[in-house]
C-alpha cells in the first residue's frame, strides 16, 4: 500500500525534473529506499483488514482478528450474520425470504430506496420464469411492478426487457438470456448487501480494493514519465525491474 503513497507523491516531483523526451530512471535500490521511508502504523493496516473482513461479511475471521490484533470490528457482528442471510437468500433465489429479512433489519432500507425494492421484484419476476411459473409471472409483473413503471420509465424499460423473456421457448439462449445468468442474482444481493451496510453508516465496499485501483491508476500515470520498479502481479505485490 505504501507504494501507492510513493508514486502519488513523486509524481509531481518528477514532472519538474523530466524533459520532454527523456524519462527520470529510478533504481531499485533508490526505488526500494523510499518504500522503506513511508511509514505505516501497524493500527491502520489492521484497520483495513478487519474493514475488508466486516465489509464482505467474514464473521469467523472478524471474530479471530478481533481477538488476535486488538482491532475492533466497528459493527455488531450479529448484524453481519444477518446481512449475509439477506445475501445469501437472494444468491439462492429466495427473493420473497430476503424482502422479510431486509424489512426485518430495517424497514426503512426499501421504503426509501425505490431503485433497490424494484430490482429485487425484478428478480422475483425472473425467479418465476425461470421455474416455468409463467401466468404467475404474468399476474406478478402486471400488479407489482407495471405500476412502477408508469412512475419510472428506467423501470418500465427494465420491466420490458424482463418480460421479453417469456417471448422466446430458449430463454437460455435469447438476447436477454443473461437475466436468468447467476450473475444478475449476484448482482441484486449486491447491490442488497451495500444498501444494508449504508443504512449502518458503514462503507459499501472495503478498502483494500479501491487502494489496489488507486495503485494501478498511480502506475500508469507514473509509466509516462519514469522507469522504475513497479508490482506487475498485484496477488504476489513483488517489484518487477523496467528495461531502460
């Protein structure tokens, strides 16, 4: 993560010191040097482990790392176990079970996020065509979300493309073939999951995946104006000398 840190703040440094058609070479010894420089408290890189732990719902390696650092989790855990229900149900298909589970935690997570309730009646719907429920599909589509339609047309156009499905014999295989993928259901329990932690005043996503973002768009802007050791292999995090 460090690294992250050294290219931001060398960036500009080295946009004074670089000619147009040269490029500031950085050894690894020198490279290596300034890591060693950034120091990094050891409560902070915690931190951000128990954030990506509590975040992505790993209670079990919550519950050991609380215990093991000293670092406090900042949520009930229960409320994760319960989260992950939500999620869980929702990856299964069981839409209607994970509406009861929300509501349960907090009702007002779908009262006021209408974009939410309807992608979850959305996955209903497809749940129902996908177990060959069509006229209850039908009835479904009709009573619950053509009304939300009417108030939204990014959901009357949603609504469409789910109903088109019913049009073809192979919905496998059809042009919106990818609403019955695994993916969609991943898809709405996420985006349940990041609404339930913001109703408990936490992050949607953790950390670490954004600082590894941050590192990759640091790299890049670094690559125009230096050649330096730099981490090719983010799973292994090892410097990989640049040919000059």
């Amino acid at each position: 993560m460090s690294l992250v840190w050294i290219v931001l703040r060398h960036l500009a440094d080295i946009e004074e010191m670089v000619k147009a058609e040269s490029k500031k070479v950085i050894s690894r010894v020198e490279w290596e040097k300034k890591l060693n420089d950034v120091k990094i408290r050891k409560e902070d890189m915690n931190r951000l482990v128990m954030n990506f732990f509590v975040t992505e719902g790993y209670v079990e390696a919550a519950e050991k790392f609380q215990r093991e650092s000293g670092t406090e989790t900042g949520i009930d855990l229960g409320s994760i176990i319960d989260r992950m229900a939500v999620k869980k149900a929702v990856q299964c298909g069981n839409v209607e079970d994970a509406i009861v589970k929300v509501n349960d935690l907090n009702p007002e997570i779908l009262d006021t996020n209408p974009q939410l309730f309807f992608h979850l009646q959305q996955q209903r719907l497809i749940e129902l065509i996908r177990n060959g429920k069509i006229e209850e599909a039908l009835e479904f589509a009709q009573e619950e979300l053509a009304p939300r339609g009417e108030e939204d047309q990014s959901f009357l156009e949603e609504l469409e493309r789910t109903v088109s499905l019913l049009a073809f014999e192979d919905v496998a295989n059809c042009p919106v073939g990818e609403l019955l993928d695994i993916s969609q259901r991943l898809k709405t329990a996420s985006e349940v999951n990041a609404a339930i932690l913001t109703s408990q005043s936490h992050e949607k996503e953790p950390k670490i995946p954004t600082l590894l973002k941050m590192l990759i768009w640091a790299q890049k802007e670094l690559d125009q104006k230096a050649i330096y050791p730099r981490i090719n292999d983010l799973s292994t995090a090892t410097l990989e000398d640049s040919g000059v």
